[in-house]
C-alpha cells in the first residue's frame, strides 16, 4: 500500500505527517511523535511519497536558507502566484519537493519581499517598500552588532559612552527596546553579574555621590532644579505695622525664616504670645506662576550640605522674617495667665512684623540651657548680656514650652521621651554648592527638647493646632495631619478633616506656620488668610471649598513627594555617615540591639552617629543590649555596612529596653536605611510627630 505524507500550515509553523485517513474537506495526519491531527485541506501545501515528513523539514529548511531572495523577487511574476510557480522558476525545470518546500519556507520568511495572499499563495511586494524593508533589515543589522560590541566592552570592563550618558535611564526606568539596555542584559548574562555591578566595575559609575544626587533627580526633577525667571508679586494690601519686637530662632544655615516669636505684658500678670509666619499667602495667588511652581515642587528638598528650594530665593528673601525690617505676617496672638500659663483667648491677625533678631541655635545652645534660663537672679556675663533678647523672656517661653508640652501628654496618655540627639551634619568648605561627594563631613549632635529647640517646637504646634481648630469652627476646609491612636502600626495621614493627632496629642493639627517651604503650609494660609478676613463667611470665599477636590490631589500630590524627598534626605545623611567612618577611620564602634532580622542577623544602632546597620553573632541575646561591634566593608553605592560583634559590654534591662522602644518603633521599620533626619529647628513640629525625627 502506497504511503502518503502531507506538508501543512499549523498556526504559522509549517509540519509535514503521514496521511492516515481523508475525506473531501479534511485529512487525519499522524506526525512522528504520534500525534494526530485533524488537518483542513485548505491547510495542506504539498502532498509528497519520500523522502520522510523529519527529512523533508530538514533539508527543506538548509535549501531555503541557501534562496537568493532578491533574484527570487526578480523572477516572481506580477500578479498573485503560487510557492509551486516561483520554485520552478527560480530551480528550473520541474522542482522536486524539497525545492517546492524550501521555496515555500523562504517565501514565508520574506514578508519584506513577498506578501501572503493566502495559503501558499503570494505577491510581489512593490519595489519601494522592498527598499525601505532591506534598509530597515541593514539597520537591525547595525544595532544588533552595536549591542553585541557593547556588551563585549562591559564584559571587558570599559563602558561605551552612549551607556554611560544612559545610565539612570537604563537602570531605574529602562526602555527594553533600547540598544543600550540590551547591550547591558547581554553583557550581565554574559558575565553572570548583576546590572548595578556590572556598570560599576566598568566605571560607568565614577562617584557614589553622583550616583544618588543623579538618580534622585533623574526620579523628581527631570528637568533640573533650576527656576525659571520669577518676580515676587509684591503686597498690595496695606498692613498695620505690629507693636511687637520679634525673634525668629533658626539654625545658622537657614535662609527660609518661616516664623519668629513676640511678647507683650511679661510682670502684669496677662503675657500675649505672638507666633508670626511669613506671609507669601498673601502675594502668590493659586493658579499664578509661582502657585505653578511651588506646586510642582511641593516641598524645599533638604540634604546635608544643600538644599533644593521650592521657592526662587529672591523670591524667599522677599518673604521671609530677616532681622531688621517690618516683614508681612500673619500672626497668632495668645493671651495668657502669666501665673498659671492657661490660654484665655486667641486672635490672627494680618500684619507688619518688626523683625528684632534672627537667634541662631546653634551659635546659642551652649549658653541658653535649662540651668541658665533658671537664674533669674543672676547677674548677666559678656555673652549673655550681649544677647539681643532678655533672659526673662526667654525664661518665660521656656516655662510655657514645657507647660505645653505636659499638657499633650496628659492627651497622649504618656510622656514624649528624647532618648536619641538629632545629628547635624556639616561638609567643609561646601559654600552651598552641589557636594562632590569628598568633601569633609563634620557629624555634631544637638539634644533633642534642649529649651530653644522646645520653645520653637511647641509654639509652633500651639500655631498648627489652633489654625487648625479655627478653621474648622468656622466650615473653612483645610489639610490636616491626623493620627487615629498610638497603637503600633498607625500610621500619621493627611486629609481635610479635623481630627486628632494622637501622636502629638491635640485635637486637630494642620501644618501652617512654614509656607516658604513646604506648599501645604502655603494652601493652608490661604485658607486662614481668608478667615482673618472674612470671619463666620470666610468659607463662602476662601479659595477651596468644602470638599474641593484640589485638596485631595494637594494631599496625594504632597504625600508623594514629601516621602521621596525625604527618603532621599535620609540616603544622603545615610552616605555621609558612612563616609565619616572611612574618613575617621573607624573601624569599631558601641551599638545597641535593634531587632532580630533572622539568620543570626540583628539590626544595631550606633551609639554616637545616625547608622542603623546589620550586625551578626549577636544570637540569643535580648534587644537593647550594648554591644562592641567590628565593621566589614562599606558599600557606597548600596549604602550598607555590615558588622561583627566582638564583645557584649551591658545586657538592657526591661525598663531600659521600654524607653528605647517608645522612640524606636518608626525608626525600625526603616531598618535597612539611615533613620536620622537632621531637621531644621523650624521643621520641629514635624518631629514631634510620634516623637520620631
């Protein structure tokens, strides 16, 4: 019995069988695995007796490869035509099957020659797109050999420069289509090295600073940091000029004065406290070109030895509190019993501040102490009497400060505890300009609660929270800070209602006194400069509205960037930290017990410096304990360094244990990273969020 095979069209792949049974419509073919297919007639290209199905494939598919398919297409006729045709054409003669077939296979593989027209039929493609495809095909060509020399290069140790200049591209936000990204996952499969690691060694990365300056503003500011020409719109009201002298309490490097401090009435037993915020609410106007760009930005973005502005700093320098000139305010006044320090009333007001000083807390810390605020009686020495502001003054805001503070924690339901310094970090010689990443670090410490950064720090959370609470009497929406309770694991979130903050322990807190800085402040301002004016109809015209969805992208907006900008803070102070060992040549440090992280792995905090790193052989011992730890290799680019315990110096007790744990619990969900933020002092309401920095 005569044995038939059949070559046929599945799904685009041509395969070839025995022929077991047909009919008119359909054919049972068995292929020579064993599998059986049911096989239109349609589908069925070449009947053929020998060779066998596999050997036919086979030396069908070398033939194709051997086709001239530019002399092919010379020889196809105009008009539709079969494989069958053109493979007599192109062999002569009559062409056997392995002909039939091979032409059948080159036809399929040269849609940039020849269009399908069906089953095994085809057409001539036109001359000019004949052209376009093979330039097409030469260029593919070009870029696949491009790839391959490139990552030849990266294997060797050398980065092309196209790479280089598409470094972040390629590595945080890749395009896969991209020559340069292929070149570099050829040449990581290549070498079976990671990405990161593979540029690095072929110095596509030549500073670990720029890395991260690159890569954060790669991520945020695509389009660099730089503003475009802006005047400070200039304030047209007419303000009344304040009966006050006011000092502003910053540290030296700050340029952005938010807010500044008065009193009036100290030995009559009635002391009005002043909180006076630099007013830009009252130029800048949503939807304006500075609203444009305060609101894209969002924030001043801080790191150790520069900052990223949200505002133009002539446009700063126009708004902000400096010493010696009346600035525009807008001023919270509390009235206050002197003697037992309870709030009787509160006014805001729209106004000229005169401007006394700007104190300056790291200059000042060392003198204006708890001990020194305590000797009313005690004659003034040099330094003290060179002050521009008297020490009752000061005394009184300090007693106030601490009066303020028990009361949160009466809501709080315990006492906010400082168990850890803030770290304040200084490059030398850096002059304000984008660090090079080699510069000398200076790592000093400022005690968190020590009394100038406790005056600022609660005055300003008496200003956010009684905004906060005016506003809301009186239906004017604005944006809060709000935490639900102090249980573990909830969180501190935005939104526009007025609800508590648990954390810090006041019924409502909307953040309003740095509007230079951060445009939450500066919507909120609007906001209560609208209620100064109007009162009772201030919601009617404030420029959001009950249920404004503009204040919902704000707070999306905000929270997005505002995390960004602070994780990238954090890296920073993370990498200077980590170049303060080197440069110190620190090899050894105290540390205490964090969190187990399993493995024989625990997370440790640095006694004296802002590290959070991960220790081993620290097994079976409880957390708190102090340990002396041996430090491994820093990795810049990772941020990380590890560690060895060498020696156990105190095991916690309980109680201990207990008091790091209630400033600890943010921190360690940070356990892989830096934890310290080193704030500016006028930003302290914001550390006083779950006690954490």
């Amino acid at each position: 019995m005569r044995v038939m095979f059949a070559l046929f069209d599945e799904a685009g792949k041509f395969l070839a069988g025995k022929i077991l049974s047909e009919t008119d419509s359909s054919a049972q073919v068995e292929l020579d695995s064993g599998k059986r297919l049911k096989v239109k007639s349609a589908n069925q290209l070449l009947r053929f007796e020998k060779p066998a199905p596999a050997a036919l494939i086979a030396d069908a598919s070398a033939l194709a490869a051997e086709i001239e398919l530019p002399l092919a297409w010379e020889f196809a006729p105009e008009e539709e035509f079969g494989f069958a045709e053109l493979a007599s054409e192109y062999f002569g003669n009559t062409p056997g099957v392995i002909q039939q077939a091979a032409m059948l296979m080159a036809l399929q593989e040269a849609p940039h020659y020849f269009r399908r027209a069906g089953k095994g039929r085809f057409r001539r493609a036109p001359a000019e797109i004949v052209a376009q495809a093979l330039a097409a095909i030469e260029k593919k060509k070009q870029i696949a050999a491009q790839i391959t020399a490139w990552a030849a290069e990266l294997g060797e140790g050398s980065c092309p420069a196209p790479i280089r200049e598409q470094l972040y591209k390629i590595l945080f936000k890749p395009d896969k289509n991209a020559p340069e990204y292929k070149a570099v996952v050829e040449a990581s499969r290549a070498t079976r090295a990671a990405p990161l690691a593979l540029l690095q060694k072929a110095g596509a990365i030549e500073s670990a600073y720029q890395f991260h300056w690159q890569r954060f503003l790669f991520d945020n500011f695509p389009k660099g940091t730089g503003f475009a020409p802006l005047a400070a719109p200039v304030i047209t009201e007419e303000l009344p000029l304040a009966t006050v002298q006011a000092y502003s309490i910053d540290d030296s490097q700050t340029t952005e004065i938010d807010d500044a401090l008065s009193l009036q009435g100290l030995g009559s037993g009635t002391v009005i406290l002043g909180i006076h915020i630099a007013a830009p609410a009252l130029a800048i106007q949503p939807g304006d070109p500075l609203d444009d760009v305060s609101r894209s930005r969002l924030s001043t973005v801080y790191m150790p030895g520069y900052k990223i502005t949200m505002l133009p700093d002539d446009v700063v320098q126009t708004y902000t509190l400096s010493e010696g000139r009346a600035a525009p305010a807008v001023s919270l006044y509390v009235t206050l019993d002197e003697a037992t320090l309870e709030i009787k009333s509160s006014e805001t007001r729209l106004e000229r501040v005169p401007i006394a000083a700007n104190l300056r807390h790291d200059q000042l810390d060392h003198l204006i102490t708890a001990e020194w605020l305590a000797q009313t009686d005690a004659p003034n020495d040099a330094e003290s009497a060179s002050l521009p502001i008297k020490r009752e003054a000061l005394s009184f805001l300090y007693a106030l400060a601490k009066h303020l503070k028990a009361r949160r924690e009466v809501v709080r339901g315990k006492p906010e505890t400082f168990n850890r310094p803030d770290y304040n970090f200084r490059l030398i010689g850096n002059d304000g300009e984008i660090p090079k990443g080699n510069e000398t670090v200076q790592i000093t410490t400022r005690q968190r609660g020590a009394p100038l950064d406790l005056m600022v720090a609660e005055m300003m959370i008496l200003a956010n929270s009684t905004w906060g609470q005016w506003l809301a009497s009186l239906g004017v929406p604005a944006i809060y800070r709000n935490q639900a309770s102090m249980a573990p694991g909830v969180k501190v979130r935005m939104g526009t209602k007025a609800l508590p903050h648990a954390g810090i322990g006041v019924p409502s807190y909307a953040w309003s006194t740095s509007p230079l800085r951060r445009y939450v402040d500066l919507a909120n301002q609007w906001q209560i400069i609208a209620a100064a004016r109007h009162g009772q109809t201030a919601a009617l015209v404030a420029p959001f509205k009950p249920k404004d969805a503009q204040l919902f992208a704000i707070i999306s907006a905000f929270d997005a960037a505002y995390s960004a900008y602070n994780a990238h803070q954090s890296s920073m102070e993370r990498f200077w930290t980590l170049h303060y060992l080197r440069q110190q040549g620190i090899t050894e440090l105290t540390a205490s017990l964090l969190r187990e992280q399993g493995g024989g792995a625990w997370l440790a905090r640095a006694d004296e410096l802002p590290l959070v790193f991960t220790v081993m052989g620290a097994q079976g011992l409880p957390r708190g304990t102090s340990v002396r730890v041996k430090l491994g290799d820093i990795d810049d680019i990772a941020l990380d360094v590890g560690g060895t315990v060498l020696e156990v110096l105190t095991d916690s007790s309980a109680e201990a244990s207990d008091a790091n744990n209630e400033a600890e619990d943010e921190d360690d969900d940070a356990a892989a990273g830096p934890i310290a933020i080193a704030v500016d002092v006028n930003e302290a309401e914001a550390s006083n969020d779950n006690s954490t920095p």
